[in-house]
C-alpha cells in the first residue's frame, strides 16, 4: 500500500507528486526495478551539465542524467536520451552557489 510522506523535501521539487491509487496499480504490476539519485548526485549532474554544455538543467530534469552516471552498468552499450530542461531554474539557487 502507498505511505504517504506529507513533507517530502528534495532539490528536484518539479517530482513532487503525490502517488495516487490508479498510478500505484500500473506501478504494481508494469514496473520491475526504480533507480534512484540523492540529492548530491543530482546537484553533481547539474553541475557536470553547466561544466561541459554550459547549460543550466533545473534539478528535476537532472535526475534520469544523475542516475545514469551512478548506475552506468546497467545503461552500458544501449542508446540513451535525456531531456534537458531549464526554464524553471533559479539561478539565485542553485545549489552550488548557496553559502
């Protein structure tokens, strides 16, 4: 059954989405394996994205790119795409710059 968590905190607050009963019922039975990111590892694809493409990713699009780079194995030798997106950054908040 679904726990809710009410006060999820994370970096990529656009994947802030309650889980609902008909999506928990296609998670059950279609969906084998979840991967996840922690916060550092999407601060670090964002990070790694500014650093070689110069662009500035919003954290909830860094998240499929974070857990590519921690689970490369299992990505090895297939074709991958990734969506970059930005437009909802705050560029007074990005987590590398805070201090």
């Amino acid at each position: 059954h679904i726990i809710a968590d009410d006060a999820p905190k994370t970096i990529a607050d656009g994947l802030l989405v309650p889980l609902k009963d008909l999506t928990w019922h296609f998670v059950r039975k279609h969906v084998t394996d979840i991967l996840t990111a922690s916060e550092q590892e999407i601060v670090d694809a964002m990070k790694l994205t500014w650093k070689h493409l110069r662009v500035v990713m919003e954290p909830s699009s860094a998240v499929p790119l974070a857990i590519i780079l921690k689970n490369r194995d299992v990505f090895a030798g297939k074709r991958v795409g990734v969506i970059i997106t930005g437009g909802n950054v705050d560029l007074d908040r990005l987590p590398w710059m805070a201090g």
